[in-house]
C-alpha cells in the first residue's frame, strides 16, 4: 500500500512538469501486486504520443524528472537512456515511451509495457497474482528468475503470462515438466495453424504484440534447467525448492570433483571493462562464444566452456574444460 502510495505522488508530481498529454504510468510487478516481498522497483513510464521525436522524448522526460523530484538520478541505457534513483527504501525508475496500441508498430522497444500493465491487470485472478508471486520465488531460489543478460531466465511478463496460460503455478509446473525444446505457447491464437517465425527453446508470443517472443532471453541451458526442476518438484515438493541455502564447498572438495572427472580445467581472469551490465554481459557473452569457437577449430579437445562475473571485485572469469590434457 505504501509503494503504490508513493508510486501516486510520483506520478503527479512528473504529470505536472511533463508536455500536455503526456501520461505517467505505474507498472510492473509492484503496481499489478505480483511483486516477491523485498522487491521495492518502481517503474514509471512517462507515455508519449506519437507526433513527438524519440529525442524530444528523452530530453523532455530528463528535464521534468530532475525538475520534479529531487534526487541524485543516475542515467542508465537501454534502447534510449531513462533514469534510474534510490528515493528511501525504493529504487525508482523512470522511462520515456511512446503511447500505442496492441499490435501497432513499435517507435521504440519499451512501448510495450504499458500494453502488458493493461493487459495483466485486466486477466489475472486474484488467486493467479498470489501463484505468480509462489513461482517467482521457485525461479529466484534456483537463479533462474531475471531477464537481465547476467541471469538470460524468466521476466516477470513471462511468470504472469505463464500462470495466467496454465491457471496457476502448479499448472505451469506440470506442464512444463513434459515441455521439450521448441515448446511454443500463444495465448490469444495470433498463429493458429501456423508456426511461430522464433527459434528459441520456449517461445511465449506476446498477447499485445504478435511479432515478439516474450521467452526470447531465455538460454537454452536455462530452459534445460527449468524442466529439470520442474520434475524433481514434482517427485518431492519441498519448501527447499522455494527458500534453499545455497551449499559452501571448500577449495579441495571442488578440486576433488574436477580430478574426478578426468578433464583439464583452466580459469582466465580479466579485469572487467568499466561499462554497464547491459553493455558488460553482451561482451563477455561474445569474448566466450569466439574463443570457443577458435580453440575448436585449432582441434583442441573443449568439452564445456562458461563464465561468471565478481562486479564487485571486477573480474571476469571463463571457465574451460578439455576432454584431454595433451594437446
């Protein structure tokens, strides 16, 4: 109650500074009451008509925020900038868009999530939003949970448009325990008979926009993972697949598990870049792909390859195991 209070204030205090016309909207997860408790995200959507540039939209959404709320704003990128700030215990953040309708040609990526507000209050049950929240935490206890590219797992969008497909979160569940790759589900029926133009190992089709596959971030490893949780949920529910501590190993027993497997591991560390997580994972993502790609070529025997980031620390680390230590 106290967030979508603030959210309130917020909102008029932004309408007061920003052009006539313009709407601000409360949406995501905290406004439609499917957010996980400690989740304190506010995001804003300042809904431009479509007479204006995109960087009309920019500048005049800069301009209205900095005059209207006082804070120390942080400017972060996406397809355009939009701005991001901690006001108390809420990080808040406020993102221009143009004003559409279902199916109407995008001017930029986030005009969408107005639609999905709109769309998810109006279908999701009462019961759904509480079975949302339930399968969120299943996907945040596995790190499964999180569209950003360091995680590549389930959107919030993609939680709410998959309960509210299968009715409830043991619905998704069941399903999905039986989902194989290619698995594609459209809500509405916009490609009834027809399959889907999307090669990705879940395709959800956006009910408010046909021509994007909201499951489209989703890595296959993830997908694998996901099913696979799915089953042993099914075996043995747990209140462990929702609130788990995750285990501690020591230094030998993780030397021991490799020495076991009989491959050579090696580890490179990098200092990480001083970029954006949006700019920083697409990278390492790309540096990890080419030198897979080069080492199989020079026939060298990789049998897996990862990465992980310490952003705290800035390094990266990848991650290489070869079948065979001669080469």
């Amino acid at each position: 109650k106290a967030e979508k209070n603030f959210a309130a204030d917020l909102v008029k205090l932004l309408e007061k500074e920003l052009p006539h016309g313009v709407r601000v909207l409360f949406v995501g997860s905290a406004a439609r009451d499917t957010g996980l408790h400690g989740d304190n995200d506010l995001d804003l959507f300042a809904c431009f008509p479509k007479k204006f540039s995109r960087e009309e939209i920019v500048a005049a959404t800069i301009k209205a925020t900095k005059k209207a709320i006082s804070a120390k704003w942080v400017m972060h990128y996406a397809e355009h900038p939009y701005l991001k700030t901690r006001i108390g215990e809420f990080e808040v953040e406020v993102i221009p868009c143009f004003e559409i309708s279902p199916h109407d040609e995008l001017k930029s990526a986030v005009d969408r999530s107005p639609l999905h507000a709109l769309y998810l209050q109006e279908h999701l049950t009462p019961a759904q939003k509480q079975d949302v929240r339930l399968f969120k935490q299943f996907l945040k206890n596995a790190g499964l949970y999180g569209a950003e590219l360091r995680v590549a797992g389930f959107s919030g969008v993609l939680c709410e448009y998959l309960v509210l497909n299968y009715r409830s979160f043991l619905g998704v569940v069941q399903a999905a325990s039986k989902w194989r790759v290619g698995e594609v589900i459209d809500l509405e029926g916009h490609y009834a008979g027809v399959k889907p133009p999307f090669d990705t190992p879940l395709v959800l089709i956006d009910a408010v926009d046909k021509k994007r596959n909201v499951a489209a971030v989703l890595s296959p490893t993830n997908f694998s993972k996901f099913v696979s949780l799915c089953n042993s949920f099914l075996r043995k529910p747990t209140d462990d697949f929702f609130f788990h501590k995750p285990r501690q190993f020591k230094a030998s027993a993780v030397n021991s598990l490799i020495k076991k497997r009989g491959t050579l591991s090696l580890l490179i560390s990098l200092n990480a870049p001083d970029v954006v997580e949006d700019v920083l994972y697409p990278q390492i993502q790309k540096t990890l792909s080419s030198l897979s790609s080069h080492l199989t070529k020079e026939r060298f025997s990789l049998a897996s390859a990862a990465y992980f980031a310490d952003e705290t620390a800035g390094k990266i680390f990848f991650l290489l195991e070869f079948s065979s230590p001669t080469r």
